[in-house]
C-alpha cells in the first residue's frame, strides 16, 4: 500500500484488511513481556490505535486521546500497537500519565506482516485505527495516507458509540 512521510512516499508490505475482512492473527507483546494474540483481546470488541513511534508528537496526541475514552466506553477494549520497545512504551506512559490504554510491543514485527501494514523501509507500522468484532471481523478502519496525520477521532467514536 503507497503512503507518504512527511510527504515522502512510503510502502507497506501488502495491502491492509478492508471492512468485512477477518482481520489476521497476531502475536504482540504486553508491558509484562507477555506474549498477546488477538483471540486474547476479542472477549468484547477491540479498537486498535496503530501509532508508527510512541515518542513521536502526533503519536502521543493519537494515544492520549483513546487513553481519555477508554473509561467511557467498558463495552470495548482499547489497545495501541507500535514497534516500540516494552520498555519505550512503559517510560512514555509513564512520563505521560496514561494509564488506562493498554499498550502493546510489536518489536518483533509480527503484527506488522501479518496486517501488511509494516513499512519495511523504516521498520514502522502504518498510522491506522481499526475496530474489530468478537468474531475477527473488521467493522471499521482508517488507514491514514500521510503518516504525520492524527485519524479521524470522531468518525471511530461515533462508530462505538453505534456499538451501544
């Protein structure tokens, strides 16, 4: 999939799940280095907030916002996937107060192939959102074409709150 970075073209390694996809399977890991696959996090359904580098402006900005409605919204899980180090993530919450998002290291690049949505140049992942169902199915997604961009916040939380 063609993007750009700070205007500068970039490419994943393949095209991203659509609406109605069953999204792929993955295996990441939690703060506790534990590993995480995505049957884990499916109990209830699950936003997944896709940030490039933790320690970036427009990644934090993305972060913090889901951190602010995780409370409002119990019926969903709410997850933010980067290729940071556990110990990255952990000093960036800290430092930041976030708290209830639940952050996942995906260091070893597994998420990023298995949703296509590694950018091999730069060893990142695609900025993107995605809510998906109990059953693995995708019922929304943003895939951002400039990396740089923050998502479309309210068009993702309007879509929970369609979930109610």
């Amino acid at each position: 999939m063609d993007l750009t970075f700070k205007g500068e073209a970039v490419t994943t390694s393949g095209e991203a799940p659509y609406v109605g996809d069953i999204f792929p399977d993955f295996t990441v890991k939690d703060k506790d280095d534990n590993k995480v696959k995505l049957t884990d996090l499916l109990d209830k359904p699950l936003l997944i907030s896709v940030v490039p580098n933790i320690n970036t402006s427009v990644c934090s900005i993305q972060t913090k916002k889901f951190n602010s409605e995780v409370d409002g919204h119990e019926e969903i899980n709410f997850v933010t996937i980067s290729t940071n180090t556990i110990e990255e993530q952990s000093n960036w919450c800290a430092a930041e107060g976030v708290k209830n998002m639940k952050m996942l290291s995906d260091v070893s690049q597994n998420f990023g192939k298995s949703t296509n949505l590694l950018i091999n140049d730069m060893g990142i992942l695609a900025r993107s959102v995605w809510v998906v169902d109990t059953n693995k199915q995708v019922i929304y997604s943003e895939v951002l074409s400039e990396e740089t961009n923050e998502p479309s916040y309210d068009k993702v939380l309007d879509q929970l709150n369609e979930m109610n």
